[in-house]
C-alpha cells in the first residue's frame, strides 16, 4: 500500500504570510484523508487542492482543535459531508466553537481574526478517537497516540505505512523564512503543561517514527527520533532560561522576554524578526505559557527525558 501513498503538503498560511501552517493529504489512489484543516479562511485551498489533484475527501482527522488547526473543519466537513476525527475532549468544541472562538480573541486578539471564526461540525459528523485506536478511511490506517502538554486536546498521528508521524504542535515548530533563515520555537502557550508534554515526546519518540511532520512547518528531512531528542533538549533549555528570567523579570513580559532572548538563540531571532507570526504568535504564545506555568507553580524539567537510541 505504502507506495501508492502519497503525503501532500498544503500551504493553509492565510496571506501576506506563507509557509507557516501545514495541514496534509495523505492519498491512496483517488481517495484521501486530510489531517488537520488550517484555518477557517483557507479552507476553500484545500478543496482546491483536492480538485486538481482529483481526489475524494474521506475524512478529516484533527490533530487538534485550536484556530489555525481545526478552524476550517466545520465548513470542510458540511462542504464535502465527510467525518471529523478528533481526541475526545475537543469534540463538543467542534459542534459548538463559541468557547473556543471567546478564549482565542481573548487571547490572540487581531490573530484570531487573521484565521477566521470557526463554523461548527455538525454533531453527526463528529467522531471521538481513544488513545492507540486506529483511525481507516479508504484503505489508509493512521494510530492516534495521545500527547498532551500543549494542550489537553491534543493526539499525534503515525502513518505507519511510512513511518511518518503528524505531530501538530506536540513536537514544537521550524518555521524557514525568506533568506532561508530557521526559526525553532517550542508550541507551549498556557495553559502549558510542561512535564506533560515532555512525556508525550516519550511516547511519540517509543513509535520510532521515520519522519515528523510539523503542523509549522513541513516533513522534516532528519530521522524522526532524532527530531523529538532535539526538539526535548532544546525546551528543556528554554525551561531553565525562563525560570531565571521569571525571578527577575517581575510580572513584566516585554523584560520577560528580553532575558530570555539573551540565553536562548532562537529566542533572540525570533524577537528581532518583527514578523507577525513568528514575533507575534509563536513567541508570544511560547513565552507567555512559560511565565504561566511557572506563575501556577508547574514542574518544569531541567533535564530531558530519555528517549530511545
């Protein structure tokens, strides 16, 4: 089956920006799940893409349910009368998005504007995935694994077919700027929960996959577990890095985040692009869930968990 396969990724970045947000399509023959559905407003790209491509939409699997995720999954779903997958505790947010859509103006502001409010599911269409079942559409299998941290209705998707393992924001993101400049920055906005997260890298690292794939941005071109061992002693050094910077820093964010800007590289880079998705949405979010774990008292690890050769 495998080499029939083929995994495409959509660039659902809505404009100016780009290559910032990647759902996929994964295709056997004429038929083709779709994991994760970008943002609410460029949710006709992916019917686009399904078009040229003369493919039939078997269903959708959510990574999760945050807006530039699961926004689009609402309109997909009616347009196309196809199922969505998602963890359990992201299912009434679908058939009713109202919660959702508060908490993320309250905390994006204009971003969540820039994605676009998501349209509901209807509840039939809806479909609870329990942790390690097995999610077939049209001859494709994929394994939903749990991962909280990043949020508590988040699961990671191995294809096993090919070893690719869809990681959403469980595994941070790597975002390749115009000038080919990379920004890595972990996926931790609150209500952060950092010694799950770090158990989630556990488990995803144990499935050995081949590849990650980033939901920002792409399928990454180092072995999957190698990726995950990066990616968990980079954030542990972000941890520690904001641990001195809360003691200091006093409540003030913008201090906040210039001392941790002076530890961590790709802090720094990113502070000083002035790009609004990159400065203003993934730091801000991965600096403000670090100031809120530490001010809710989580345990932020200072050494990463072992994980497989």
């Amino acid at each position: 089956m495998s080499s029939n396969v083929e995994v495409i990724v959509v660039d659902a970045t809505p404009e100016p920006a780009s290559r910032a947000i990647s759902p996929y399509i994964v295709a056997l023959h004429d038929t083709a799940v779709l994991i994760d559905a970008g943002p609410a407003v460029t949710a006709e790209r992916i019917i686009d893409e399904l078009d040229a491509r003369g493919l039939k939409l078997g269903g959708i699997v959510l990574t999760h349910i945050h807006l530039d995720h699961g926004g689009g999954a609402g309109s997909l779903a009616k347009k196309l009368g196809v199922k969505v997958y998602v963890h359990p505790r992201g299912a009434r947010h679908l058939v009713n998005p109202e919660k959702l859509w508060h908490a993320s103006k309250q905390f994006l502001g204009g971003i969540a504007d820039y994605y676009g409010k998501p349209e509901p599911v209807p509840e039939s269409l809806v479909v609870p995935v329990s942790d390690g079942s097995v999610i077939s559409v049209g001859g494709l299998s994929l394994r939903a694994v749990h991962t909280p941290g990043h949020a508590s209705h988040h699961m990671s998707l191995l294809f096993e077919g090919r070893g690719i393992l869809f990681t959403g924001d469980s595994a941070g993101v790597r975002l390749v700027a115009p000038g080919d400049t990379v920004y890595e920055i972990p996926t931790n906005p609150p209500p952060f929960k950092p010694r799950l997260y770090m158990e989630s890298l556990v488990r995803m690292a144990s499935l050995r996959p081949a590849r990650v794939a980033l939901g920002h941005y792409g399928i990454q071109a180092e072995d999957g577990v190698s990726y995950l061992r990066r990616h968990a002693e980079s954030i542990v050094e972000w941890f520690k890095a904001a641990m001195e910077a809360y003691n200091v820093a006093d409540g003030d964010f913008e201090g906040f985040k210039k001392l941790v800007a002076a530890k961590i590289e790709e802090a720094a880079r990113a502070a000083a692009s002035g790009d609004p998705i990159i400065e203003g949405f993934f730091l801000y979010g991965a600096l403000a869930g670090l100031m809120d774990a530490i001010a809710r008292g989580e345990d932020l690890p200072v050494e990463p968990p072992p994980l497989p050769a």
